[in-house]
C-alpha cells in the first residue's frame, strides 16, 4: 500500500525516536543498518524529511539525526503526505482512473471502507505513540533487534 520510501521513512522516524528518548542522535549508517534500509537511499530518506522539518539533523561531533525537545509529534499522515503526496487516500483499489460511487469498480465499496480507516490511523498515529509501542513490549521495529 506504501510506498518502499514512505515504509523506511516511518522506520527511521520512529528509530530515531527510541534513540532520542536514550539521550542518542543516530547517524545515517546506523539507522540504515536498523531499519534494514540501503544506506544511500537512507540518506535521501532523511535528507527529505529534515528537509520537511519532520526531523533536524546536526552534522560533526555528537551530530546526528533528532526532535525537538526528544519528541516528535509526526503523524503518519505527515510522513506519507511527505514522501508520497495524499493520493493514497483516494486512490482506486482496482488501479482505475475514473473509479467512483457513480462509476464503482468491483473492490469499491470494500476498499472505500480500508481506505478511510488506514486515513483515521494515520491521523491519529504519531512516531511518538508508535515508538511506544516499541518500548512498552507490543511491537518491534525489526528482525535485528526485537527489544529496545
């Protein structure tokens, strides 16, 4: 459903969220390796989102990628609206152009009712609450490392 950039990009923020609330700022190399990313793309990733202020980077000695005040307040919404614009939320399940209530393709009114809940949880999801998820036990954030 997301795109490859939008799925590192959301992995990366919320990273580099564990990290900040250990009082660390991660470089690109680290959090590529963590999200299990190719470090160049990575590097674009981050580069974009700094660039959108969803992230503030710091170059030299205890430089790295952080948050304002160690928390981010980034909604998922804000992230894919970033690396992939809003069409997702409005896109045709069945990939037609001209798909509507007046003109349905047959996945219409099933894929109507994923599509405006996955836009419900990405308003209301941030990289903060997803984080927590992390930290409380109730998720992971990959193979590599299960525990934070």
């Amino acid at each position: 459903m997301l795109a490859k950039s939008t799925e590192y990009a959301i992995r990366a923020m919320v990273y580099v969220q564990l990290q900040n609330w250990k009082v660390k700022r991660p470089g690109v190399v680290e959090i590529a390796h963590e999200i299990e990313a190719p470090e160049a793309y990575t590097a674009k990733i981050l580069q974009t989102l700094a660039r959108h202020q969803l992230l503030l980077s710091m170059k030299g000695r205890g430089g790295g990628f952080f948050y304002e005040n160690n928390n981010s307040s980034a909604t998922l919404f804000d992230i894919i609206h970033v690396m992939e614009g809003d069409g997702i939320f409005h896109k045709c399940g069945f990939g037609l152009k001209n798909c509507n209530s007046e003109n349905p393709c047959p996945l219409h009114n099933r894929y109507l009712i994923v599509r405006n809940e996955f836009f419900n949880i990405s308003k209301t999801e941030t990289i903060a609450s997803l984080s927590n998820n992390i930290l409380e036990g109730k998720a992971t954030l990959n193979r590599i490392t299960a525990a934070y």
